[in-house]
C-alpha cells in the first residue's frame, strides 16, 4: 500500500481549508525528520538516509526520544487510533506560546504510520511542531513496532496492509517491512534465539545425561517440490527444541533429500556443544535409518509408535475395503491399540518380548488366547465384556485371515516393530508442526529469511508454551472440553482446557529490536549474504523483453481455437 502523504495549510480557528506550499512531500516513510524541515528531505530518493545530523534535528518543543524514567518504553506505551477531523477540532484550540495569537497555520506530513504537524503564528511567525509517536533511533516508532507486530503474530504484511488500506490508516509499505524483516528484526530474533538455546544447552548438560532426541522434518509445500526443509530436534524428557535447521533444496540437490541433512547438521552442532546423544527417535525415512546406522552406531534409533500406526491402518482399510474382507473393519481400532500396547507395556531393551505380544494378536482375533511362545504365553486380558464380547470372531484360514497374517508378519514390519520407542514418542514435533502453519502456512511461500524467521518465532513460542497447566474452575475440578475429529467418523475426544498462552518472548524481541534501531545503519547486521543461492540461480534468465516476444510468437502461430470464427 502506498504511503499516505498528505500536506496541507489551514488558519486554525477558520471554517475555510486553502492549500499550503507544495513543496513539502513524502520520504521515506522510517526516516525521521523535523517537521519544521519536512521540505528538505528528497521525495524522489527512496533510498536517501539523512546524517546524523539531519536525523536529530528537531523542534526544541518536541521530544525525539523518549528519555523520561517515568515515561513507559515505546512497546509497552498504550496506542490509539484517531480521525483527523477530531484532532483539527483540537488543534484549533491551540494559541501560539509566544503572542498568544489564536489564528496559527498549520502543515501536517505522513511518515508511514507518524503524524508530523508544524503549527505556524500568522502574527509572530513563530513555529511550534509536534509529532504523533517518538523516534527509536531513526526510525518512527509506530513503523518499526507496526512491522515487529506483523512478524511476530505470524500475519501476512500484504494482509495487514490491506487492512490499513480499507481502513484508511496511514501505514508503512511492504518494501519498509521487508526492509525492516532484513536489518532488524531477524538478528533480533536470532540473537534471543541463540541466548535462550544457549540456556537450554547448559541445562542439559548439567543435568549430566544421554539426551534423549526427537527428530522429524517440515516441508514449506506439499509434495516433492518444496524449496525448503526445516528439521527440528527436540529433548523429548525436558520437552523442549533445542536445534532447527532449515535447508534449502538446490543445497542437497532435491527436495528428499533435504530432511536427512536436516539431521546431519543438527547432530553435529549438539555433538559440538559437547553433548552426548544416546537415543533418538525418529519417523521410518530410510536414508535417516541408514545414515546413523553407518555413521552413529552407538546411538540407539527408535521409531515413533504413531508413524508406524498410521502407515499400518492405511493397509488394513485397503484390506477391509475388498468385498471379501469386510469382517476385519471392527478389528482395526483393536489392531491398532494392540501396536500401542506392545510399546508401552514392554520394558526397554527387549525387542523379542515387542514381537511375540504382536504376533499373537492373530491367535486372538481367531478366539484362541494361549500361545506357543515363552516370551508371551497367553492374552493377559480377563472375561471379554461390552463390545469386545460382541465383536464376531474370524475364521482360521479364511481370505481376511491369510492377507492380514501376510500383512502383520511382513518382514519390513516385524523390523520396525523392533525398533519402536516404548517410552517417549515423536507427538510433541507433532503439536509443533501444527503450530509452525500458524506462523509459516504452506499456501505461501516466503524468502529464505522470512521462512528462518517464523520457524524461529514458532519455536520460541512453543518452548514457553509447552509446559502450561490445565485450567480448573472456582471449584478447583479440571476442565475438558469435548472434540469431535473428521477422522473417527463421529467420534469423540476429550481434551484438556489448558492455561492461556504467554508472549513474553516477544517483549524480548522487541527489546532487542528497539536497542538495535539505535545502531547506526551501516553498522546493523545484514543478513542477504548469509542465504543460499536462489533455485534459478543456474539457469539462463532471458530478458523480458525477449520473452514476451517469444509467447506472442507461440500463441499467433498457435491461436486459441475460442479465438476463432466460425
């Protein structure tokens, strides 16, 4: 959206509005200016940056700063929105603190979201200005704090705009946000990142055990044609991320590939912290499974009971779905709460013990409950009641039995099984997975930067969130609420009414924001050679002219048949 830039003259106290000199115009819109000086500034730059000089001149009656210790900071200070028409009723009652003189012209000026007023004593010639939001640096509050909200609540800046739009506010440009999104806000919230994992890591070690990993990767798109990868590892016992990594896909040379460097260089950055890695659970990638096979053998790999589930209930709907076969559709909640229970309930280390409580689900589902194996002898479960002892029984050597036997005893199955995670499950990169849509959704595609940013903003978020409490009434009974999922087909859920979340990293990130604003611009932190060559950076780029010259070739010797007459 276009910056408003509005520049008039008015006798304050006249009913009659007459145009003011024209050569007061706009500048960019985070720069700041006094607006006893506002004509200077080149409206044709949108680049200029003022001196130092340039950027604290200022009407001795206006504060640039704020530096009161009773006053609150600029992010904690409470805004307003206000039509003009009522702030020129307040101005008109404004006299000039020199004469006294009621009639005063004043000329007012936009800088993206800051109002800069110059009121001017028809009698005495005596200028006062005003501002509407101080400076942090050089740069208008308002505009800075406007682009450190739209980041960090995960809103899209083209969205947010439009809004400012409809709503006739006077707002910054999508070229200020991503400019601000460059040079300051991504070194700010890398810097809170890095000390808040820096935290967390001394913690860890301190604690002075193997740590336990959780590891899973996020494409930004569906399918096999995603540009970026981030893989985040996760201490499953403290429940907290402790490393993400995000891979662009012309660093692996494709997309699949970009979850198992993911990996790679998140293990070596904790190996080099000084950390110790004892277990790690993961979902079934192959080339994960493989690589730490060769590369870390004494780290235990485990496998997430759900991925397994999943990928298996798929196969035994494909198997009840066939005419023959549609007995087994009762069976498959039982099947899967089986899998679960044959993680949970086997202790750590015994693998055998996992696979003969699976098999025998097969003697089960036939009515036969001893079974000819010493590690899991007979079903542990007593009298069938309800809807267990309704559920009819299927036959031995019947056409649901042979392909389920097939399918349950399959040699790559009976091979995860072994590897299933009894203890601590992948569910929390899960719930942050989800998260991760609310700041970074899949629909859009963002820049390198913009992508770090929010998986780094969804990451602190869910490292102060993961831990709150459930919420209880006055009563101090718990509170549920009930949910009613697409997937069980009118079942329901019970869910836990949790505490409302807290924001506190975001004070931090616009405390650091705001302290960097007063480094010098030369001086920031500029981040567009830290990121990967583009995907097309290898191929030939034709010019525009060439290539709207080459579709009205291809089109008028290949017409539109709707184009034609008949």
């Amino acid at each position: 959206m276009p910056v408003p830039v509005v520049v008039e003259s008015v006798h304050v106290g006249s009913s009659v509005d007459t145009a003011c000199d024209a050569q007061q115009s706009s500048c960019r819109c985070d720069e700041p200016a006094s607006p006893l000086n506002a004509a200077d500034h080149r409206s044709d730059d949108d680049d200029f940056i003022p001196s130092d000089s340039e950027s604290n001149t200022t009407v001795s009656s206006v504060s640039s700063v704020l530096t009161d210790d009773s006053t609150p900071s600029v992010h904690d200070d409470q805004k307003y929105i206000i039509f003009w028409s009522c702030l020129l009723s307040l101005i008109r009652l404004i006299h000039c603190p020199r004469c006294g003189e009621a009639n005063m012209r004043q000329s007012r000026t936009l800088k993206g979201t800051m109002l800069l007023l110059v009121l001017k004593c028809t009698a005495c010639q005596h200028k006062t200005g005003w501002n509407s939001q101080p400076y942090v640096g050089n740069i208008p509050a308002g505009n800075i704090l406007l682009s450190s909200a739209i980041l960090t609540s995960g809103a899209l800046v083209s969205k947010v705009l439009r809004i400012f739009s409809h709503m006739r506010v006077a707002a910054i440009t999508a070229r200020t946000f991503f400019r601000h999104q460059s040079q300051l806000l991504l070194p700010s919230i890398r810097h809170v990142w890095a000390e808040q994992r820096t935290w967390l890591l001394a913690s860890l070690q301190a604690d002075q055990r193997d740590l336990v990993l959780g590891g899973d990767g996020r494409s930004d798109s569906p399918g096999h044609s995603a540009k970026f990868g981030s893989y985040t590892v996760i201490e499953l016992v403290a429940n907290v991320i402790i490393d993400m990594q995000l891979v662009q896909s012309n660093e692996v040379g494709g997309a699949v590939r970009m979850e198992k460097e993911g990996l790679i260089r998140s293990l070596a950055d904790l190996e080099g912290e000084g950390l110790t890695i004892g277990t790690i659970v993961t979902d079934r990638h192959v080339q994960i499974r493989k690589w730490l096979r060769e590369n870390m053998p004494n780290v235990e790999h485990l496998f997430d009971v759900w991925h397994i589930a999943k990928g298996l209930k798929k196969k035994l709907l494909a198997i009840a779905n066939e005419r023959e076969c549609r007995e087994l559709q009762p069976w498959i909640p039982s099947i899967i709460n089986h899998l679960y229970w044959c993680a949970v309930s086997t202790p750590p280390g015994e693998p055998a013990t996992v696979l003969a409580k699976w098999v025998s689900v097969l003697n089960h589902m036939v009515n036969v409950h001893t079974h000819n194996d010493a590690l899991f002898p007979s079903c542990l479960h007593g009298r069938l009641q309800g809807r267990e002892a309704r559920k009819q029984w299927l036959q031995p050597c019947s056409v649901t039995m042979v392909k389920l036997e097939r399918l349950l005893t399959s040699t790559a199955l009976l091979r995860d099984i072994r590897q299933m995670s009894g203890q601590e499950q992948t569910s929390s990169l899960e719930a942050f997975h989800s998260l991760l849509n609310q700041f970074a959704p899949k629909m859009y595609c963002f820049s390198y930067h913009g992508q770090s940013c929010r998986t780094l903003l969804a990451i602190l978020h869910f490292n102060e969130n993961a831990g709150r409490n459930q919420q209880h009434t006055e009563g101090d009974e718990a509170r549920y609420r009930l949910q009613f999922p697409k997937w069980k087909k009118g079942g329901y859920t019970v869910r836990k009414i949790l505490e409302e979340p807290s924001f506190d990293y975001v004070t931090e990130i616009l405390r650091e924001v705001i302290a960097m604003c007063h480094v010098h611009v030369n001086e920031r932190n500029m981040t567009e050679q830290e990121q990967p060559p583009p995907l097309c950076d290898g191929v030939e780029r034709p010019t525009i002219e060439d290539a709207v010259a080459a579709t009205i070739r291809r089109f008028a010797a290949h017409p539109n048949p709707r184009d034609r007459r008949t």
